[in-house]
C-alpha cells in the first residue's frame, strides 16, 4: 500500500495521434479510464508512458515497480505488462480489457498472456457477448479471472438522458446510422434499406449517416448512397454534435455483423438519448435491446473468416426492416443500458479490491446459439519459453516501429513487407506511418502488423 494508505495505480497516459481520421470507441474509452483513475480519491495515480516502458527495462522497472496494480489502457498491448512482471521480478495486478471479439488483437493478447497470469489479474469485458466468447476460445480465463464492466456512462451529460426528440418532421421519417461505414459494418445494407423504404414510401424517408468512409483515396471520392435523394453523410463529429443527432433521429439502424463488435457504444449513446434502434441479433443486441427491436439476422456459415480482417458474418433482413418502418412500427427503447449505471464504481473496485463476481452473468439465448457455431484454428496455446521469444520479437519491432527516422524503423517496415501474409494492408499501414505519424492508439494498424513477426492469425468457420 502507498503513502496514505493509497492504492498506486499504474497506467499509459493515452493520447490518440494527432492525425488519426476517426476515433473509435476505444480511443475515448482509454482516455476516459485515466481521467477516471486519476479523480479517485483512494488512488495515487502513478502514469507512465508505454513506449518508454517497452525501450528500456530500467524505465519500466522505475515506472513499474511502485504500483500496486497497473490498469492496462494501451489497446491489445497488456501482454507487455506481464512479460516485464516477470523479467524484472515485479508483483502488481494487472487489469486488461478485451475491445474486439472475433479479431486478431486481442485474441493474440490473450494468448501470449497465458502463461504469466497469476491470481488478481482481471480481463474486463464489456458485455456478457465479450464474456461468453472469450471463455469458450480460453479455457483457462476462469469467471473468478474477469468481469463485465463498461464504466463509460459516468461521462455521458446528464441533459442528453431521455432527451430524445425525433426529427419533429410528420412528412418525413430520419434514420440514423452512425459508424464505419465499412462492409463489416453492414454499411450497404443501410443504403439498400433506404431504397427499399423509397419504393414503399416514395419521399418519406432520409437516411443520415456519420462515420468515416474507408472506400477509394482519390479526390472526390464519396461513399455508396451519396447523392441518393434522402441521403445525408457527415464524416465523424465531436461527440457534444453526436448527441444532438441522437436526439434528431426518429430510428438508428445498427445492421453490424462484425467480427470485431463486443458491444456497440452506439447502441448504448442511442438508448441513453432514447432514440429507437433497429439491429442486427449479433453480439450484444440481445442483452442492451427488446427482442422487437431486432431484425432477424443470416450469418454465412461454411466461409472461412481470418481474424486478421474485419469480417462481415451475415446480413439482416432488409425486406422485414423495410416492411416494419414503411407501417409505422417503432421499435420500443432499449434499457440495457441502464445495467451499466455506476460501472465506473465497479472498476475501481475491481482496482482496489479484486474481481467482484460480475463474470457469473452468462450470454443470453440468440448469443449461446452463435457461439456455438463458432469453428476456431490457430488458437494453440503457447508455453512461458514461447510467449517470452514471441513477446521479445513483438517488443523490439513494437519500439523501432515508434522510433520514425531511425535505421531500426526502416529495417522493421521492410521486415513487415517481408514477413506480411497480407502485402497490400500491411503496405497501407506503412504508408501511414510514414505521411501520418500513426502509432499504436490506432488499434488495429500496429498490433496486427505485428502479428506477422510471430505468425499469429487464428482462423474461423460458422458452423
């Protein structure tokens, strides 16, 4: 225990990199949960910065070795923490996270965590989905060793709590759809639903959309649907905009089947406004959203997903979303959100105390029945020797790949074109790298990168 009986809490001050063209709702998780920490009066923060903890072994054990727990905000990088634990002979608990589901980051996180974890070590999940999945493809991370908490609305504005509006409009109806707008994602199924509601409804519906557009780099490039009547894009906005728009939509559609979604902070910003959602059953819907609010989803079974790619698992039926709206029928407001109100207080138990038996909480009905079709390969678990010769060649390129300018910089991007099973996305991340300065707060950009240096990509069929 620290100086006035104070608990030292270790974590990366995370500041996302100045270029980045759309923050996700990891970037502003990670910095929420510092401000979070640093704001408790029974902690004595103790921040640190993650690059320099990677560089040098005696920074690390400098920054390292006071705390009494470290809380892991750096993205699917917590197995750094436990590799240094037990080089430098330290005895902290450590507090991770899992943000993506059936993805490469933190599938290779917590293989290479394995074999350093002792007890007091907690992985956080976000929903029962999150909890659910990664205890089938892990067999050892035990109820007792996680837990659900999504302390985030602690910072949602108060005046945005049933706030809801709609468009105010009675000749047109405004559906919202707020995200990547990537096939993943569903993307061109909420352009398809707008087609289809004009030909029921010609002239009564619009379809807004927010989010970053990943399609062609060349000038004037603009994404599907643009230029439709109804159609309205926006690139990402400041979150103090977002509400408002929240408020202005008379449905959200949220048609995703990504293997990354855990969650759906959409989902969650959504119903705390009071805005009506029409979803997907994928992931987390089932446990945030009445089953009238689901639209019934076909996954794509027999085609095989590398974790490596974010991958659209299945489509919903437009045709029964087109037919609801098109009558009038507006789905009843989510609560699930309401399950996470004062998570803040239970992640500084977790740091203060340990886990809290929140793990208990099993996936619903429609989740137990997609994960048992889950197929996976590739996930062989790994011995300490092992982690320790994967984790020594991830931090020495995690270090040169943050040192731009240096012989040991361009030596790892040419190791990466050299070693990379997918060229062409390993050339955009060096291309970014390079004109934008990207660093590891893009998440997804230098953790599966590195997951070719050790030939790491689990693979997966929906049975």
């Amino acid at each position: 225990m620290a100086d006035n009986r104070r608990v030292r809490v270790g974590f990366h001050t995370f500041t996302t990199y100045a270029r980045h063209p759309g923050k996700d709702g990891a970037n502003f998780a990670y910095t929420e949960l510092g401000r979070l920490l640093s704001d408790c009066a029974d902690i004595r923060p103790v921040p640190h910065d993650l690059l320099a903890l990677a560089r040098d072994d005696a920074a690390a054990r400098a920054a390292l070795a006071p705390c009494d727990v470290v809380v892991a905000t750096v993205g699917p990088h917590a197995h750094l923490y436990l590799y240094l634990r037990e080089r430098l002979g330290l005895s902290f608990r450590l507090i991770r996270d899992a943000r993506t589901a059936l993805w490469n980051g933190y599938l290779q996180q917590e293989t290479l965590c394995a074999p350093y974890l002792r007890p007091g070590d907690v992985l956080v999940h976000s929903s029962r989905y999150s909890l659910g999945l990664f205890s089938s493809l892990f067999p050892h991370l035990t109820p007792e060793a996680q837990a659900i908490c999504y302390p985030l609305l602690h910072w949602f504005p108060e005046e945005a709590e049933n706030s809801w509006t709609g468009s105010g409009s009675t000749s047109v109806t405004r559906i919202g759809f707020v995200g990547r707008l990537t096939d993943d994602k569903n993307y061109a199924q909420a352009v398809e639903l707008l087609a289809a509601l004009r030909r029921r409804r010609p002239g009564r519906f619009e379809l807004h959309v927010v989010g970053e557009y990943q399609g062609p780099r060349r000038r004037g490039a603009v994404p599907e649907g643009y230029g439709t009547p109804g159609y309205r894009w926006l690139p990402p906005i400041d979150r103090s905009r977002l509400w408002d728009l929240y408020r202005g939509f008379d449905v959200l559609f949220f048609p995703s089947t990504s293997t990354l979604e855990t969650f759906g902070r959409v989902l969650v910003e959504a119903s705390y406004v009071g805005t009506p959602i029409l979803a997907s059953e994928h992931a987390a819907t089932s446990e945030l959203l009445p089953p009238e609010a689901l639209v019934p989803t076909r996954y794509r079974t027999g085609a095989e997903f590398t974790t490596h790619f974010a991958g659209r698992l299945g489509d919903v039926d437009i045709g029964q979303a087109a037919d609801r709206l098109a009558d009038g029928d507006t789905p009843p407001r989510g609560l699930g959100y309401q399950n996470y109100a004062g998570h803040h207080k239970r992640l500084l138990d977790l740091v203060l105390n340990g886990t809290d038996g929140s793990a208990a909480t099993g996936p619903t009905a429609a989740q137990r029945g997609f994960l048992a079709r889950v197929r996976m390969t590739g996930l062989d678990p790994l011995d300490r020797a092992g982690a320790d010769a994967a984790i020594g060649t991830i931090r020495r390129h995690f270090t040169a790949l943050h040192r731009r300018g240096s012989p040991g910089y361009a030596a790892s991007l040419l190791t990466l074109l050299a070693r990379s099973r997918h060229r062409r996305k390993t050339a955009d991340f060096v291309r970014r790298s390079l004109l934008r300065g990207e660093d590891f707060t893009n998440i997804g950009g230098v953790d599966l990168q590195l997951s070719h240096l050790i030939g790491y990509e689990p693979k997966f069929r929906l049975a």
